[in-house]
C-alpha cells in the first residue's frame, strides 16, 4: 500500500564524472549516477531496464537528447529531455528542447524555451516503441 516500486527511486550516488575541463563528442550510455560539469556533445541515455540519475551542474552542457529515469538540470540543455520518472530543473538550468517528465519540480530561475509535457509510464513506453520500432 505504501511502498514505491523500486524502479521509481533515483540514484543517490555518483558512479561516473565528467569534469569540467572534458568535451565528450559522441552517444553515451550509462547505469547508476552520471553527473555532467563538462560538455556532451552527443545523446545520453541510461541502460535499458537500468533506472539511473543523470545530473547536469551549472557548468555542465549537454547537446543532445537526454532518455533517463530522474535528471536533474543546473546547466544548459540543447535538445529534448525524456524522463520517465522524474526531472528536477534548478534555478540556473537552461533547456533549448521540449522536457518529457512524469513528475516535474522547477525552481525559480528556471528557463525552458519548449513546450513541458506531462506523460504517464504507459505513455512514455508507447512513445519510445513508437520512435525506435524499424520500419518495413
């Protein structure tokens, strides 16, 4: 009655770093923690059937689509963010894209020039079978 799938819970420790010095050109995949102060220049996404936490610092700058569980943006976003559970985007965070969320926390400062785009789990997983089915 109470308890939470173990899916929906986030990540609380970081397993990999980009610095802030590190340019990254080309896709990413990850599990676990990835937390971003440099720049990506590529799409992220998590491992599937693997709920991970992406987490973009102030410095940080992604270009690209971001496909996670729960992300949470201080940077700069170039491209849509696709999160299944939840994204949390603080106050110096930038997103250049439409955000795909569940459950949305956006503070004061927050700039998103897109549209924001509640979906449920159902709807999340008919999207992305939708986007990646091959065609005949």
């Amino acid at each position: 009655m109470f308890f939470k799938s173990k899916s929906s819970k986030p990540q609380n420790r970081i397993d990999s770093l980009i610095g802030s010095e590190t340019r990254i050109d080309g896709d990413l995949s990850f599990t676990g923690g990835l937390r971003v102060d440099g720049r990506v220049c590529g799409n992220i996404r998590e491992e599937e059937g693997q709920p991970s936490t992406l987490i973009l610092s102030e410095q940080g700058r992604i270009e690209g689509v971001i496909r996670v569980s729960h992300v949470v943006i201080n940077g700069t976003v170039i491209g849509p963010v696709h999160a299944v559970e939840y994204v949390e985007l603080q106050g110096k965070s930038r997103v250049t894209g439409d955000v795909f969320y569940k459950t949305l926390e956006m503070h004061v400062g927050a700039i998103v020039e897109g549209k924001l785009v509640h979906k449920d789990v159902a709807n999340v997983v008919e999207s992305e079978s939708v986007v990646l089915a091959p065609i005949s």
